[in-house]
C-alpha cells in the first residue's frame, strides 16, 4: 500500500497525547508529588441516571431471548428513535425520515468527508474542535483557517468569504465555550444562501444551553433548511460518550448546486460505511430523551454548569479573564502574555492542575488555556482550593 500524502498533512500528534507526555515527565520527576487532578478532558463522569441504565439492562435482557433477539438494526436508525428526535430536539421542525443515527459526531464527520470527497474550499474557525481540519485534511479538501479572538468575540468574519464553501459552525463552542446569538447565526445563514455555502453545524453541546434566546439548532434560524447540515451527539447531554450514540440531521430540501437531493446521496454513503448503531446505544437514547430522562439528565448538566461557574470565579479572583462556561462546560481563560504551554506548565508545575492548551485547538488560541467542567465536583473543589490557597 501507497502512503496516502493526506495522512502527512496531519499534525504529529493530537494535543492529549502531548499533554500526556509532559504529565508522564513531570511525574517521573516527582513520584512522590501531590495527586494530580485534570480539569483537561472534554469527557463526561457522571454517571448514567438510573431510568436510562434500567432500560438498558432491560433491553439487554430481552436480547437474551428467542422473542427478543435482534440482529442488525434498520441502517440509519431504529424508526421510533428517529421519530423521537424528530419530535422531542427538532419539534417537528424536521421529520423523521430526515434524520439518520449515527455512533458519534466524530465518526460521522469522517463519514461526511466520504461525501463531499476532498474537492471543496472547507472553512474552520481557530480554534476549533481538531476533528474538522483533520477530516477536511485527510481528503485533501482546502482548508480556510478563520481566527476567532477577543477581538471579534471569539465569532469569526464568516462574511468576508465569497463563493461556496463549507463552513464548519460549533455553538456552543468547544474550545472557546461561547454560543452564536440568533442575529449572528441569521447572518451567516443569510450569507451562506446568498453565496451558495454549506453550513456543518455541530450542536454537541445544545444541552447545556440556559437562555432560550440562544438557539440549540441551526434551523431555528430562518432559511437554514436550505444551506445547513447539523449534527447532535448524546456524548456530553446524556453521558453517552463510551456508549456511542448521534444523529445527523437534514431537509429533503437540500440540494447542490446541480440540483440533486444531499440528503439522498447522505444516506447512499451510510449504506456503504455503517452497518447501523448499537440498539442498546438508541434504546438508551429513546428513554434519555422521555420525560423522565430529560429530567435526570438535566439535573446532571446543571451540575457541569453549576463547576464552570465556580471555575470562572476562581479565575476571576486569580485576576484572571476568562470567557464561555455559561452556555457550554468550557472555559476559555486568557493567560496571555504568557504562551499556552508557558502556562500549562505553570498550572502543572505550581497546583498540579493539568488543563488543555488553548494552542492546541490552532494556533489563535495561543496564549490561552481551556479548563473542562465535566470533572467530578470533589476533584473540582479539590482544585479550586489549590488555585486560591497557593
Ligand atoms: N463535537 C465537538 C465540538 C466535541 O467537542 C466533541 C467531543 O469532544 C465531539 C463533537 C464528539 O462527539 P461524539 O462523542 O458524538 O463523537
């Protein structure tokens, strides 16, 4: 096999296996140190409500039974789930027929990448989830790098881009943890029909939003049925990151620009890359999104929000300005002019607190570091006792 020159475009290293080696050096210098506690993962640790566990071990019993058994499920989601999400997330705004199941955000962007085949002008925002540029990479797409900063409150100039493009938006946003307002997401849908662009909205943090006039999907907004693509994760709502559970969403009315449905060529890829998800995995997604669910996993997000806050004021009290962790568990802290890894360093060195690098998520995040509120609260107070005491 021929080495693909795609795969050399990729950074070395993700930045966690980074991180991980400057924590292996710095515990091997210090075996005898203070434990460490990470405010680093974008992961979830609480754990699973017991009305979804229940269902679950039930649903797997069932399997065990002549009556119950299933083999491969319907390819792009159990009928009853897809209605679910139809309702419960779009409510009716899409239907079911136009959403497909997926075992993740991320393997699914892969998946995407399969379709739009490495022939377009691909725009991300820096910083961003490293997923978008790495799949865009690993086709050999064109990737349009747009710096978000302090400066243009961390939400890009998507406007000063002409022609078509694919725009991967992230709100809430992971790093930075600020979520699009409704005039701001208008505009860019306004922008992408006029300029014949192609919105891939990554909602994977909808859950934690707390104001309604913050939309948690792209098609509350006026005319995005026509230019949007939006995927949802059960990862961070419903502490699904281990089991594996998405969807991908989209109208009959989108189209290219020749005129054919995306939706029908969407789901022709399916077909040759996914032999369907976990019914466990969409069992469980039916009960997180029932009453009864979304009322535990509610009360789970409430808990991230409730450590991003108490992050935040830690921070503020260091002098330190930070921004996001209102609508998203991420907190994206200014230690500038110090570097990101100047800073890491410091954070590791001085209260044994490992973070992300804010350059790690491109280089405009230089200078900043993300700290994760889906910690466990002990850890959390843990660390936010070693922040205010040293
Ligand atoms: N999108 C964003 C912005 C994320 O931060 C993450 C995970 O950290 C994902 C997608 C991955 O989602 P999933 O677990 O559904 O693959």
């Amino acid at each position: 096999m021929q080495r693909s020159s795609h795969i050399q475009r990729l950074a070395p290293n993700y930045i966690f296996a980074q991180i991980k080696i400057r924590v292996d050096a710095y515990l091997k210098e210090h075996p005898d140190g203070r434990k460490l506690i990470s405010l680093a993962l974008g992961d979830t640790t609480h754990p699973l409500p017991e009305s979804i566990s229940n269902e679950l071990s039930d649903a797997a019993l069932k399997l065990a039974t002549d009556a119950g058994y299933k083999g491969y499920n319907p390819l792009i989601g159990l009928d009853a789930f897809r209605a679910s999400i139809s309702e419960n997330i779009y409510h009716g705004l899409l239907a079911a027929d136009e959403i497909t199941i997926s075992d993740g955000i991320k393997p699914d962007l892969a998946r995407f990448a399969l379709l739009s085949g490495g022939k377009q002008r691909v725009a991300i925002q820096d910083p961003s989830y490293p997923v978008y540029l790495e799949t865009s990479q690993l086709v050999g797409d064109e990737v349009i790098l747009l710096p978000a900063t302090k400066e243009n409150g961390f939400f890009p100039d998507w406007c000063s881009l002409k022609g078509p493009h694919l725009l991967f938006l992230c709100s809430p946003n992971n790093p930075t943890g600020v979520a699009a307002t409704k005039q701001q997401l208008q505009k860019i849908v306004d922008h992408a029909r006029k300029e014949g662009m192609l919105i891939l909205f990554d909602a994977a943090y909808q859950a934690y939003v707390t104001d309604p006039s913050i939309p948690t999907s792209i098609f509350e907004i006026e005319g995005a049925k026509s230019c949007a693509i939006e995927w949802g994760s059960f990862s961070k709502s419903a502490g699904f990151s281990g089991l594996r559970l998405g969807w991908c969403a989209m109208s009959k009315e989108l189209r290219y620009s020749t005129g054919e449905s995306i939706l029908t060529d969407w789901k022709r890829v399916l077909h040759s890359s996914l032999n369907g998800v976990s019914y466990l995995s969409q069992i469980g997604g039916i009960k997180a999104l029932s009453e009864e669910g979304q009322r535990d996993l509610q009360q789970i997000v409430k808990g991230y929000l409730d450590n991003a806050r108490l992050i935040k004021e830690a921070l503020t009290k260091k002098g330190i300005q930070s921004y996001g962790g209102i609508h998203t568990p991420f907190i994206w802290a200014d230690f500038s002019p110090k570097t990101s890894w100047e800073a890491f360093d410091e954070l590791l060195t001085k209260y044994q607190i490992v973070t992300t690098p804010g350059v790690g998520f491109g280089s405009a995040g230089e200078g900043f570091i993300r700290f994760s509120a889906l910690g466990k609260p002990h850890d959390l107070l843990d660390a936010l006792h070693r922040l205010s005491t040293a």
